[in-house]
C-alpha cells in the first residue's frame, strides 16, 4: 500500500510540473493541442480493417469468418485485433508480426522495406508498424524499434498511448534524456485515456532520468546494461565493442580519481577524513569526480590503443591488485551498481584474449 500510494504522489508531483517540462522540451507546432490524442474506438477500427480486407481482395467468406472471431474475442486490445487482421490478409504482414514476436527469431537489423512503402494505404502500414514496434520494444530491441516508430506520429495510429509509451521506454533505454523527456511530456499531457500502468512507469523513467548525471557511476552502470542487454541479442559488434571500451576507460578515470583522493590530492574540495586540500604530496593530476558546466563541444576523439592497453594491462594485474581497485571504486556505490560493476571486471578479467 505505501509503494502503491507513493507511485501516486510521484505522479501528482510530476503533473504539477508538465508545464515546465514542456516549456524546457518543447514540441513541434504541427503536433495535435494538449489533451487531444485519442485511441480509436473499436468500432471504428473494425470498419477500416474491413475496408483494407475488401481493397485487398481478402473478403471471402472463409476470411470474414475468421475476421470476426478475430473481432469478437475478448481481451485483445484494438490494436491486437489490427495486427491479427493484416496478418489474415497479407502474408507479409504475418511473417514480420511472427517474427517481431518470436524472441527465438535472430533480432532484426534494420526497418522492413514495406512499412516505407507509399503506395501501401497509411492506415495499414502505420498501425502494422505500431505492433511491430511494440513487439520489439518488449523483446528489448530497442533501436530498431525506435527507428520503426520514428516513421510515423501517434496522430496516425489508433492507439497514440501505446506509440507514445513504448517509444519513451525505447528512447529511456538508448539513453536519449531529451527525446525521452518530450514523449513522456506528449503521453502524459497530450494523450486521452492512457492506461494506469503507462503512466506509472511514465512516471518513474521521468523521475529516474531527473537524477542522471554525465559522467557519474550510474552513467557507467546504465551503458553497461545497455552491454548487457546488446550482447544478449547478440550484437557482440563494433558498437558494442566501442560502448565497453569507453565503459573501461571511464571506470580507470574513475579508479584513479578515488586513489588520487585518498592520497590527499583532493583538488581544492573536501578531503576524506577531515584532511587538508593539497596534502598527501604534489599538485593534483586528476579531474574533480563529477564535473558541471560546459557544453559537451569537445571533439570526442577516443585513443583507441590507450583503451586496448588499458583492457590488457587489466587482465594481467594480480587478482589482489584488481580486487582492490574494484573496492576503491565501488566503496561508495549503491548494492546495485557495485554488483554491476564486480560482474563486469570479473568478465573482463577472465577473457582470454583481453578484449571484450
């Protein structure tokens, strides 16, 4: 009962504020006025899939038959109905429905042709695209899936909460704050009989994204899960490569801050146990630990035979040494990111080849 109720304080709280998100993310003019984003009713919805059947030259009486089961059943959702009616008149329809299901399919590497196709009605492709796309965001296929709902608006859909939240979750899982801060702001302001469950979870990614920082532990722990989540749909390539190496690279910065900090080089802050700035020999050689301001206008150039040395001079310190410089660096973490980040040094360090 008390989660229960503080879900909705956390709601009422975020609501009181929607006018300053969006003051702060402002979305495109063409878009539709607050509060007028509206699922299409079944009926509706019926009528149209039964027009398209007809247009495709589908509605024979064996089809009909099952069209209307399709639409009598109980508990499927207008959109569920939708896609189950374009895969009973379009076999292209049913294999990438069945594919954007099966979590034992290999995951799709880029968007289906088809859904571009301009002289296929917009009514058909826009919500076979919205399935779609949901059935990828759920399996964690979370980039193709964006670049799916990016083809379309929730104005062109029939059902705008269910585009709208299963893109804020992709776009959360991406890492994309801004773009993800917009779609929450469009779920929660613009949108009209979302579902309770949405907009708790809307909730929460909204408030969880106001406490990320650039460059602290929880920005390292949220790329690693994003490691983990690629490597389990195995997307063991150049990117995913290039995501651990910056991973390792920022956890050294890190390990180096902490041991610089408890020699006394605290550069000019509080130093641990009460001592003094400077103290404990020499000029600082290292950054703060979370730095402010600025504005990201740096060329991101990434040496990349440093990050290979640092990979490789990991794996061959001494298991006490590495033992270590995991404590230095997890001594002030949450359990959950201090579990991440163990797991992930005891993966690095028993790769044979040094590389992830």
């Amino acid at each position: 009962m008390t989660t229960f109720r503080s879900l909705f304080l956390a709601a009422a709280a975020l609501a009181g504020s929607v006018a300053s998100l969006r003051a702060d993310n402002p979305v495109p003019d063409s878009v539709v006025p607050f509060g007028s984003l509206k699922a299409m009713s079944a009926q509706d919805a019926k009528r149209q899939a039964l027009d398209w059947l007809t247009h495709r030259g589908k509605a024979d009486a064996s089809t009909l038959k099952s069209f209307d089961a399709i639409w009598a059943e109980d508990g499927r959702t207008v959109l569920d109905r939708l896609a189950g009616s374009f895969a009973l008149g379009d076999p292209q329809a049913a294999r990438l429905l069945a594919g954007g299901r099966d979590s034992a399919e290999p995951a799709p590497t880029k968007v289906p042709d088809f859904l571009c196709d301009n002289s296929k009605p917009l009514f058909f492709r826009a919500n076979l695209a919205l399935a779609y796309a949901r059935d990828l965001s759920n399996r964690r296929v979370y980039e193709e899936a964006l670049e799916v709902f990016k083809l379309f608006r929730p104005e062109q859909v029939a059902d705008p909460s269910t585009y709208l939240f299963h893109r804020a979750v992709a776009e959360h899982a991406l890492l994309l704050k801004d773009d993800a801060t917009r779609t929450i702001i469009r779920l929660l302001d613009d949108t009209i009989d979302v579902p309770d469950r949405h907009k708790m979870v809307a909730v929460l990614m909204a408030f969880d994204m106001g406490n990320w920082q650039e460059k602290d532990l929880g920005a390292v722990a949220r790329k690693m899960d994003n490691i983990e989540r690629r490597l389990e749909l195995a997307r063991g390539g150049p990117k995913t490569q290039k995501l651990q190496k910056e991973v390792v690279a920022r956890l050294d910065e890190i390990i180096k801050q902490r041991e610089n900090q408890s020699k006394g080089n605290c550069n000019g802050g509080a130093c641990p146990n009460g001592g003094k700035p400077g103290t404990g020999g020499g000029n600082p050689t290292s950054p703060q630990l979370d730095s402010y301001g600025g504005k990201n206008s740096g060329p991101g150039a990434v040496d990349q035979k440093k990050l290979d040395q640092l990979r490789r001079d990991w794996g061959k310190l001494p298991e006490k040494e590495q033992a270590e410089a995991v404590q230095i660096l997890t001594r002030e973490m949450p359990p959950k990111y201090r579990e991440i980040i163990e797991t992930y040094f005891r993966k690095l360090a028993s790769s044979e080849s040094g590389k992830p």
